[in-house]
C-alpha cells in the first residue's frame, strides 16, 4: 500500500485536518480545505544530505535605517492613505463594495502616474480594454500613457511584465479573476487566489514594480478569498461608502510603510472621483438647521480633524420590541450609550425605537463620538433642537462620566475655522481648551448634558396601554 503523507489544510484558517471535508470546522469557511503534500518528519528529504545553514551576521537596533524610496501618485488622498506614495516593490490589497468605484479609482491613480512620466500598466480581468477606455474617456484621461490589456493569466502577465522597461505601478483588478496553472481549482477559489497572489508578490519584489490588487468583498464587508492574502500584502486598502451618496472614503486597514488612521475623502461625480480637500465643509454642506436630533460632532480621522453631523430620530414603538437601527457608527456603542443615558440620567428609552445615522455617509469609529450621539438622541426626544453653532466631542463611561479624548485643540480649531461659536466638551480639557477663541460648555457627567438640552422628566408621557401591560407581565 503506498504510503500517503498528505494532509489537508484550510487555506483560510490554517487548520489541520487528516482527510478531506467541504467545510472547515474551525473557521466555517467552505471548500477551503485542500490537500498539501506535508513537509517529512525528518529535518530534511529522503535521499538528500542535510545542510548547514548559512551563517549570517546580526545587527543592533540602531544604525543607517534608509527610508524607503517612495513614489507620489499624484493623487494627495490616495497618498494619504498610503503614508506618501508607492514604495518600491510592496503590494497593496484595495477592497470595497462592487460598483463602489475600484477600477474608477485605480484608472485615475494609473493615469495621474503616467503623467509623470511614469510606467503605469492596468490589467484588468473583468471589462474588455474597450470598456476600460471608454471609462478613461469619460474621465477625461484618454490620453494619458497607461498601458492596458485584458488578460488573466498570471504567467503570461509576468512574462508580459517582465519584458523591457520595468513599470513603476501595475494594477491587477481583480485578484478574484486572476488564475495560475499552479494551482488546478478554477479561478477565484481560495487556492487559485492565493497562489495568483504569491506570485504577484514575487514578481513585486524581484522587479521592485509597486502592483496594487483589487480584491471583491463578502456580504459582511471582508475581503472574499483566504484571509492569508491580507497577511502577505503590505497594506489592504479599503473604498468605503453609501451606493446613494457620492462621497467615497479610502481607508487602510493594515500599511507595513505608514498610518493606518489616515482617511482619504474623494466624491463621486460624472467625471470620475475629485478629491475632497476639506471633508468638514462637504459633510456640513447640507445641514438641517434647527430641527431637533442632530449635533455636530467634531471628530478626528487619522491626522486631520473632521467634523460631522449625526443624526437621531427616537420615536415610540410601534411593535413589541424597540428597534435600534444605526448608519454609519457602532451598534454596541449606541447600545452602551443608551443605556447609560436610561441608568445614569433617567432618559426612559426603552420604550422607544431609536435611529441613528451619521450624515454623509461617513463610518466614524472614535467612541469621541459619544457625547454627540448622546446630545442628538436627548435632542430628538424632548424635541428641543440644539444650538446650531455648537460642536460636541467626548467619550461616556459606564458611569456616566464623560472622559477626555484626544487632540482637543485640532478638533476645537476646525470648529472655529468652520464658523462654530460653541463647543461642549469634557471637563477635563478645561486645561487645553482655556485659550481658544471658542466660548466652551464643560460637562462632567453625562447628566449635566441632558440638564442643558432639556428638563427631561423620567417617565415623560403616561404610558400606552400595550407598554403597562408588558411592565406588568415583566417582559421590558
Ligand atoms: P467602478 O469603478 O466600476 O466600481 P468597481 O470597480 O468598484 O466595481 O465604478 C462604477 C460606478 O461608478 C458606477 O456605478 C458608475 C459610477 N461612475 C460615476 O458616477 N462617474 C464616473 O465618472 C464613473 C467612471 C463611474
Ligand atoms: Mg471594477
């Protein structure tokens, strides 16, 4: 009987298994387990002597470090996000929602680099080069110097590639398209992907060519195919925003050559995306003046402050159990917020469907943004609009306290340069806020925001009759 030393492992997850199975029980990935040829027990192949590693010198922490040499697009909110530019030979993963505007992006970053007299080369696997020039001409960029072609073997590209001069920016859209002869599954399974990835890095780092890969997402917003392929890039990317709005956000996710907290600001228009200098002003542009439930947050997005409008309906239920619906910011934390409004202050919410949304279309992620969302929700309940002039930044505790959060000046001067009288703001920054021009409302706890917006007195309305008897069988 011949000897079988194969064993199967998850390409996502990397579990182990000793025969195969569709579906990975460690990761609930399906078809990702494949067999691979387990390396011997033995330090080294049947038949071949062992070998003594090669000695290589150490080296101390500190010494010449050269900063890697980088290549601007172009583009200021594409190199944000990158941390300044391509660098020789890394691999960025781009992701994002399917008509988000990937290639639209990548086309423009391919065009502004050829312009510069740089090798720009665009690969795409999923439109006919007739599709991708009709969308440069309508971008305007029909005559910009990139060089195009619709193929999707890996060998061939590379070969392709490989030949004259080196180009300084390839883009491959999408990895999910691509297929290696390597590897026998069809193209866009995990093997295929992953494999068409490997050697796309290889070549990155042979020629020292920066290659950007597009990636399509899974309904839940993760980048489709083995999570491996995030750890073997140097940064994953991310073009975010809502399908109806025409703001666009780039993010990184992960940047081995700089921040991960830069957001680049783009919207979307007939000719292709523009670049948004100044978000805050965009953000703003469109405000609801005086209607009760919304506050302006003045947040901070990486390097650069940014001010938003959110905004709360809260509204009686109409069914059994409140709805708690929340565009744009985190579930737990409007959860959290909440329930330190009912526990500390005694803003009764439970009865009540609450929404929450962040204009624009923007995903903010600081729990700075607390304080705002508590100020809309009180706001929109006791109907009592906030002022119009004042931003609101600050993070709750379960205690109801409201903390201190960073860069309280940069978040209190976009404020100022954007026309705000007022900024209500933790009583710890009293401190760093004392010089500014604003005139500043401190709050310690959370009750003392809730005193300001309105006398909310607990239990405001007498309750319905569905809501009394529901106290009575225990169920709220
Ligand atoms: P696209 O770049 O093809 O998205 P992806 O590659 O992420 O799937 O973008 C397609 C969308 O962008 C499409 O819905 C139309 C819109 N669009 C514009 O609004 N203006 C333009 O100038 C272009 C080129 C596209
Ligand atoms: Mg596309």
């Amino acid at each position: 009987m011949r000897r079988r030393d194969a064993t199967f492992i998850c390409q996502s997850c990397g579990a182990v298994y000793s025969r195969w199975q569709g579906k990975c029980d460690a990761c609930g990935e399906w078809n990702t387990v494949a067999e691979e040829s387990s390396p011997s027990a033995g330090a080294h192949a049947p038949g071949r002597k062992p070998r003594k590693g090669r000695l290589f010198p150490l080296e101390a922490l500190t010494g010449a470090a050269h900063h890697p040499p980088r290549l601007a697009s172009g583009l200021a909110e594409f190199d944000r996000v990158t941390g300044g530019g391509f660098v020789r030979g890394s691999v960025l993963l781009l992701g994002g929602d399917p008509g988000i505007g990937k290639s639209t992006l990548l086309v423009q970053v391919a065009a502004a680099l050829a312009r510069g007299r740089h090798r720009a080369v665009f690969i795409s696997g999923e439109e006919a080069v007739a599709q991708v020039r009709l969308r440069a001409e309508r971008l305007g960029l029909a005559g910009a110097a990139v060089e195009l072609a619709a193929e999707t073997s890996i060998e061939d590209i590379v070969s392709t590639l490989a030949e004259g001069e080196t180009p300084r920016l390839v883009i491959i859209d999408s990895i999910q398209t691509m297929w290696t002869d390597t590897a026998d599954s069809a193209p866009g399974t995990v093997t295929q992907v992953r494999a068409s990835a490997q050697a796309l890095i290889r070549f990155a780092k042979r020629s020292g060519a920066a290659v950007i890969l597009v990636g399509h997402v899974t309904k839940d917003g993760q980048i489709a195919g083995p999570r491996v392929v995030e750890h073997m890039v140097d940064a994953v990317l991310s073009f975010e925003g809502e399908g109806s709005q025409q703001f666009r956000v780039l993010r990184a996710a992960k940047n081995r050559f700089g921040p991960t907290d830069e957001i680049g600001v783009f919207e979307m228009t007939g000719g292709g995306l523009r670049e948004v200098p100044n978000p805050s002003e965009l953000f703003l542009s469109e405000r609801d003046l005086g209607s009760p439930g919304t506050a302006v947050f003045a947040g901070i997005e990486g390097s650069r402050p940014l001010l938003v409008e959110l905004q709360a309906l809260v509204v009686p239920t109409a069914f059994g159990t409140p709805r708690r619906a929340v565009n744009g910011w985190d579930q737990n934390r409007l959860s959290m917020v909440l329930a330190v409004l009912e526990a500390r202050c005694g803003v009764r919410l439970s009865g009540h469907d609450v929404y929450l949304n962040v204009a624009g279309g923007l995903r903010i992620q600081e729990p700075a943004a607390d304080l705002a969302a508590a100020a809309a929700l009180v706001s929109s309940l006791s109907n009592a609009p906030l002022p119009a002039d004042a931003v609101y930044f600050g993070e709750i505790s379960l205690s109801g306290a409201v903390r201190p959060v960073a860069q309280t000046g940069a978040r209190l001067k976009e404020a100022q340069k954007l026309g705000f009288a007022r900024a209500i703001v933790p009583e710890a920054a009293r401190s760093e806020g004392s010089e500014q021009a604003l005139s500043l409302q401190f709050v310690a706890k959370l009750t003392d925001l809730v005193v300001g917006i309105a006398a909310v007195e607990p239990p405001a309305a007498p309750r319905n009759l569905r809501e009394e008897r529901r106290h009575k069988a225990g169920m709220t």
